[in-house]
C-alpha cells in the first residue's frame, strides 16, 4: 500500500511540474513532441531487441508492481515440512504433497528428488535452469537502460528538426515560434521519460530479480538438505542462519558501496519464469 501511494504521489509530482514546464505551448505541439521522442525509441528497441523479450518485461514489471514480497519463513516452514513428511512418511508422500506446492521451481525440486536424482543431478539441473532464467531477465533490464539511453538521443534529434524547420521559415517570424518550441519540448521529452520512467523501472527491476536470487538460494539449499535426508530442525537452523548472514552482507554492500551488490551465485535460480 505504501509503495503505491509512494507512487502515485510521484506521478502527480512529474504531471504538475511537467504542466509548468510546458504551459503556454499547444496540446498538439506537445503530442507532436513526445510521440516523435516515444515512437523513435521505441522502434530503435524493437530493431535491437526480440518481440518475446518486450513481452516478458511486461509480465516481469506487471509482477514487480502486484507481486506480493515472498515471506522467507513461510519458505522456510514449508522446506521443513517436506522434510518432515519424507523422514516420517516416505517417497510416496513427499510425491503427494509436491503437487500442493505453488513455487515452480520448488515443486520442480522436490519431483527431482521424488525421482531418484543424485544430488549432483538436482543441483546441475536447478543451475541450468537459474542460468536460463537470469540471462531472460538481465535482457529485460538491459531493455529499460537501452530505452533510457535512446530517449534523450531522440530528444536531441527533435530538437535539430526544429531548429531546421526554423531556419525554413525564418521569412515568417509567426512560423519560428512553433519550430523553437517543438526544438525544446523534444530534449525536454526525452530526459524526462529516461530519468523518471525508463531508469527507474530498470533500477527496480533490478532489485526484484536480487530479491528473488535470495529466496530461491533458499529453495536450492533447503532442496539439497532434503535430498540428503536432513531433519527439519537442521534445515531450519542452517537456512535461517543463511538469511541473517545474507541479510547482514548486504546491508555491509550498501554502507560499502552505496548500492547493493548485484553478483548472484551460481546456485541461485528464480522463483518463476
């Protein structure tokens, strides 16, 4: 609730100060302004990127926004329970219960483990796929900062239309004013949909994928103590020990760095495609 009164505010905040910036200028002229910054970076992206991978990065921003934040003790709570029931019940009810589990990546393990795969098998497997998943993602991020790069470009591309239409029609001073302004309004476009659209949705993006690496290290850690057959107990303890230890790491990354750390180990894999 708080990030989308946070958000909304900051979309009131752009639309006003935008309404300043530009008051006294036609409507058409705005819309001529930022459909020609809009249109332009966009074409430049769907020539550099795949159709599939536009439409990825909008299920993935759709999820950020509406995605609620994965509880890690309810995570871990359940880790131990399929523990819990293969130590007690046997193969057959671990199997029973992996078709209950909602993560796909984690009812995926548990179905390696129902199957009989050495632990070596189950780790190279979730590895292929975390690998397979990331390298989607870090496109779609590398999407938002390619936008955010060609938006103020074609900004500057306006404004050298403009400047040429006014230099055509310098014998008509009414005509200059209208040439200036779509010459400004342009670059104006431009920074403004890099610095408040493009790379802040590329910055919290970003910041999901790292909190879904951390999770889903979790799953992958907790798969391997249960393909061990390790009790519930040590599963807790050693998982819980890990999100302390990470939690604590990352907050020495961003005192260090300004920023957090974005390395991801190969062990970590994502909570869904």
């Amino acid at each position: 609730m708080l990030q989308k009164i946070i958000l909304a505010s900051g979309l009131l905040a752009f639309l006003v100060l935008s309404e300043i910036a530009i008051e006294g200028t036609s409507i058409l002229m705005n819309l001529k302004s930022a459909l020609l910054v809009l249109a332009g970076t966009l074409l430049s992206a769907f020539i550099a990127y795949p159709i599939k991978t536009f439409k990825d990065l909008r299920k993935s921003l759709t999820a950020v926004f509406r995605q609620a934040e994965t509880n890690s003790e309810s995570l871990v709570k359940e880790l131990e329970d399929l523990a819990l029931i293969w130590r007690r019940y046997g193969i057959y009810e671990l199997e029973d219960a992996s078709h209950a589990i909602e993560n796909v990546f984690l009812r995926k393990g548990i179905e390696l483990v129902v199957d009989g795969y050495s632990r070596f098998d189950i780790r190279n497997v979730m590895e292929k796929d975390y690998e397979l998943y990331f390298s989607r993602k870090d496109s779609q991020v590398n999407i938002l900062k390619t936008l955010a790069k060609l938006a103020p470009v074609f900004g500057f591309v306006g404004t050298i239309i403009g400047l040429i239409n006014v230099l055509n029609t310098m014998q008509d001073p009414a005509q200059i004013g209208g040439g200036m302004a779509l010459a400004l309004l342009t670059t104006l476009y431009g920074i403004l949909l890099a610095n408040f659209i493009f790379l802040p949705l590329s910055k919290k993006l970003s910041e999901h994928i790292k909190a879904e690496a951390t999770v889903l290290n979790v799953i992958l850690e907790g798969i391997m103590d249960i393909a061990d057959q390790k009790t519930s107990r040590y599963i807790s303890r050693r998982l819980n020990s890990y999100l302390d230890i990470n939690s604590l790491n990352q907050m020495r990354t961003e005192t260090d760095c300004g920023r957090p750390d974005r390395s991801v180990s190969q062990t970590q894999w994502q909570q869904s495609y």
